[in-house]
C-alpha cells in the first residue's frame, strides 16, 4: 500500500449485532473493528471459531448489515462507503468485489457446465458475444491451471482442489480488486492447499488484486499474508506485519494461537506438547536414578 494510493478497503468502527437464540436482545458479535487492505496486498484475518472472522468478511460482502462503522472501499478512487450501500449498487460492486468459500462445491451450481458458470459474472456487468465469452472462459480456466475441455463439463466431474480452482477463476472473471477468502483451503489436503496458495500468489503477482485471507491456519497466513490481524470475541487485538506478529506476538491471545499451532517438525512438536503439559502440571514428576 503506497501512500499516495490509499487503502483499497478501509474498515471503520465496524460492528454487527444478531438476535439472541433465546430471544433475549441482541448479541454483539463484532465491536469497533477497524481494518486496512490495501491494493495488491494480502491481509491474513485469524482467530478461533466463533471469533467474528466469516461475520466480518460477510459485512464486507454485503450479506448481513452492519449496526455501526463504515466499510470504505475504492483507494485512489476517493472510495466510498459501501456498508449500507443498496442491492442494485451491490450488485455493480460485484465486478470488484468477489469472494471464495470453503466450500467450492456448494457455490457452484450442479445443474450448470463450467462455462456457464463462468460467463455468469461476465453477463451481469457486460454482455460479450458469445465467442468472445467462451474466449474468455478458456483464458481463465488457463490461468488457473485448467484443461481446456472442462469448460463443458460440470462440477461433480472434478476433485477438491480442482473445483476451488474454478471458484477462483469465477471470481476473477470480471477483474475484481478484491477477493474476500473465507477459509478457502480448509477443506482440501495439505498437497493441494499448497497448489492453491501458490496459485493465489501467481494471480496477485500478475493481477495486483487485493485478498483478505479469513483462515484459522497459521501456516496458510504466514505463506501469503502480508498482514495479519487478529479477532478475538469481535475485537481486533494486535495487527501488523505477518513476520512480526508471528515471530514477537504482543497479546496474551495472539500467543495461545500461536503455541496451539502444530510444527511441522515432529521433536518441536512433542517438546512443545511436554512444556505445555508440564506448565499445566499434567505430567508426573521425573523418578529419580537409583544407584
């Protein structure tokens, strides 16, 4: 994020409110959440389940309403405040704003090819003839490392981590300058998360789109993110540098993420899991040599 670019999203005072389950009022499930993205940058979101991440990212959205804060996105545009913004502006927005799940099969629909799926968002904002739609179909599902012939086959024909691929193809038909990621590794194997992270990286390299990467995987934020921010009970609690943050954490919570994390090395693994046992007092004591 240069300076004189401005943020490509810029989150006020942020906080979202849903109804009690037992009726009784309303919870607050984000509180006073302020958050930059800036052009071509990514911003790693973690923390636990229920931590207000996914509620966040669907503010962004559009998909619930905030009951205070301002959500600005635009930079160097002068931006503006798109968190009241109305369904026919939203649905401009879309061209710029995109987003890929956890789950790529349920966002795409089973009963339509892949090229269908694909020139969707291509139709809403412009309408290519079709030969110049199937062009940019291939182009796409190219970039993401997609056989040609799967523009006319249909979702369940594909793997895991195929489908995801397509599900970011989607999302980039249009150009967008920003792609909310809501856990969108957490449902494949190590091997193909690993396929998916470094395809992400090739996309923003040559695109400069924006991604804020919701994940509760250290790993994947450390791999991608140039920031990270941490959410605890809607709160941020510590943002910064991916690298800082991760190697120096500030907050007491920051540090639990981070010491409940798993090594890739199976001796700091089991030395950390001993420390943590013996700081809790769960191990019995060493008997003593007797000679």
């Amino acid at each position: 994020m240069t300076a004189d670019s401005g943020p490509l999203l810029d989150v006020q005072d942020l906080a979202v409110e849903y109804p009690d389950l037992r009726g009784r009022g309303r919870r607050r499930v984000l509180d006073g959440v302020d958050l930059l993205v800036g052009q071509g940058e990514t911003v790693g979101l973690i923390g636990e389940s229920g931590s207000g991440k996914t509620t966040l990212g669907r503010a962004i959205l559009g998909l619930v309403k905030p009951s205070r804060g301002s959500i600005i996105f635009g930079g160097a545009d002068g931006g503006e405040d798109i968190a009241a913004a109305s369904r026919r502006r939203r649905r401009a927005l879309s061209a710029e704003l995109q987003a890929v799940f956890q789950d790529p099969f349920s966002s795409l629909n089973p009963a339509r090819t892949i090229a269908q799926a694909l020139i969707e968002p291509v139709t809403v904002h412009r309408r290519p003839r079709r030969d110049a739609a199937e062009r940019e179909v291939a182009s796409m599902l190219g970039r993401v490392g997609m056989p040609p012939d799967a523009a006319h086959r249909y979702p369940r024909e594909f793997s895991g981590g195929q489908r995801q691929r397509i599900a970011i193809a989607r999302a980039l038909m249009n150009s967008p300058r920003l792609i909310i990621c809501d856990e969108p590794l957490s449902a494949l194997d190590l091997s193909v998360q690993a396929q998916i992270l470094n395809l992400l990286a090739e996309l923003q390299a040559e695109s400069g789109v924006g991604y804020l990467l919701i994940s509760h995987d250290l790993a994947v934020v450390r791999h991608l993110a140039h920031r990270v921010a941490v959410l605890h009970e809607g709160r941020i609690v510590e943002s910064g540098g991916t690298a800082e943050v991760i190697a120096a954490p500030a907050h007491p919570y920051t540090r639990k993420l981070l010491d409940a994390a798993p090594r890739p090395d199976p001796a700091q693994q089991r030395a950390r899991r001993r420390a943590q046992q013996e700081a809790a007092g769960a191990l019995p004591p060493v008997p003593s040599k007797r000679g």
